[in-house]
C-alpha cells in the first residue's frame, strides 16, 4: 500500500477510506496493496501457484518457484516522497521457476504458460491496454522452454534443468518506472498534481482488479486480486 505526504498537500488528507482485504488496511492514494493470489493446490502462505502436467513416459521434479507473490507496490527502498511504500507491501514482479526433466532423449516439448481465468486476462489486458503494465510472454502463450536459447542445461542426470523469468513491467504510461519513482522523481512525473497522482493511481487498482473506478465501497470492499497460475507442460516426442 502506498502513501502520500503532506509535503505539497499540506490542507488535505487524501482518503479514499478504501478497506482491502480482511477490512484491516485504509487506501490512502488508490496505488494500494494488490497481491495476485490464487486459491491453488499449492499449499502454503503464498500466492502463486505452479501446475505440472506430463504423458506419463516424462518426469518433472524439483519444480520451485523463487517467490510466492506478484505485487504491484512501491520499491522496498522507497520510504520517501509523495508516493511511498507502507513499510509492509514491497513490488514483486519477478517469480523464477527452476526444476528438471528427463529424460531428454525422449523430450519433444517443454512449455510454461501463465493461465487465468478470462475475466482476469481481461483486467490485465486493459491495464496492458492503458500502459500501466506491460504483461510476461507467457500471458499470452505458451512458451516452449526447450526451443527458448539458454532455458535448459544438459544435467547429468539424462535430463534438463531449466529455468524461466516470469516478469510483469510497468509500461510506458509511467516511463517504465515504478510509479513510485515516476511521480517523485522523473521530470515529467513531478509535474503531475497532486490531485491527478491520487486519480490515476485509483484507476490503476480499478483496472487491475476489473471494477469500474466509481465503484460503490460496498463493490471496492469486496474486490478480491486477480489470481493466476503458472502451468508446465512436459510432452514426449
């Protein structure tokens, strides 16, 4: 969740009195905690899944993922400016899947897709559409890990070990940066107002989540994160 000072709005509090998840948390300039959480087999504290699917004759081991959240918030380090971190919620954009295959004689195709349900791929594909976000590869295919130059290594095991970045981007509408450092720091962010920064940054929630950004708080109270899972698909030739 982030903030804003009162450095340039020092006779208003900008309060949106939005509750995000468990009611516990107040959105105070709409660029606020969303995690991409899932409801998945995977059990744990996280919130990103990973399935695996093969024909049988291939095996898939040692699949991991290098974290368990995407999250769209300010930099860890930024903890000053008109826009901030809460101290709580970091950007994530980044998840590595590592694992192994085998065996490689046999191997013809190696894929990884990000899959979502179509309303979510709706929500990300407007906020691609705007600029705010630019969307991994594997959003929109499958990628095939084995034809992809240096996402395999030759193990000794007869196998592959591979390893493949999922990445969401911020998009041009922020100059690529995080609208954190966009809005303190580049030339033309720190023009923008005050008053603009808390309506752009409203929308941008708005768009990720797929409400529409006049929303009653009853609706924005209820908005639950997008939810995604990242499926590798192992077939023998």
């Amino acid at each position: 969740m982030a903030k804003l000072t009162k450095n340039s709005y020092k006779r208003k509090v900008i309060l949106f009195g939005v509750l995000l998840f468990m009611s516990i948390a107040l959105i105070s300039t709409g660029f606020a905690a969303w995690i991409m959480s899932t409801n998945a087999n995977y059990e744990d504290d996280g919130n990103v899944s990973v399935g695996t699917v093969t024909d049988g004759s291939i095996k898939l081991t040692d699949v991991a993922l290098s974290t368990e959240s995407i999250k769209f918030e300010p930099l860890e380090e930024d903890t000053t400016g008109r826009v901030r971190n809460d101290g709580t919620n970091f950007e994530s954009l980044q998840i590595v899947v590592t694992g192994k295959v085998s065996p490689k004689d046999i191997l013809g195709e190696l894929t990884i897709e990000l899959q979502m349900e179509e309303k979510v791929k709706t929500a990300l594909q407007a906020a691609a559409d705007k600029n705010y976000i630019i969307l991994p590869e594997c959003a929109n295919s499958a990628v095939d890990l084995k034809t992809l130059g240096g996402a395999c290594t030759e193990n000794e095991e007869g196998g592959y070990d591979f390893t493949y970045t999922i990445e969401f981007k911020w998009g041009s509408f922020f100059q690529n940066l995080n609208p954190g450092e966009y809005y303190d720091e580049n030339e033309t962010g720190t023009k923008v107002s005050d008053e603009e920064v808390k309506k752009i940054l409203k929308e941008l929630r708005a768009t990720i989540y797929g409400y529409d950004v006049d929303a009653s708080d009853e609706i924005i109270n209820a908005a639950v994160g997008p939810t995604f899972k990242v499926v590798i698909n192992a077939r023998a030739n």
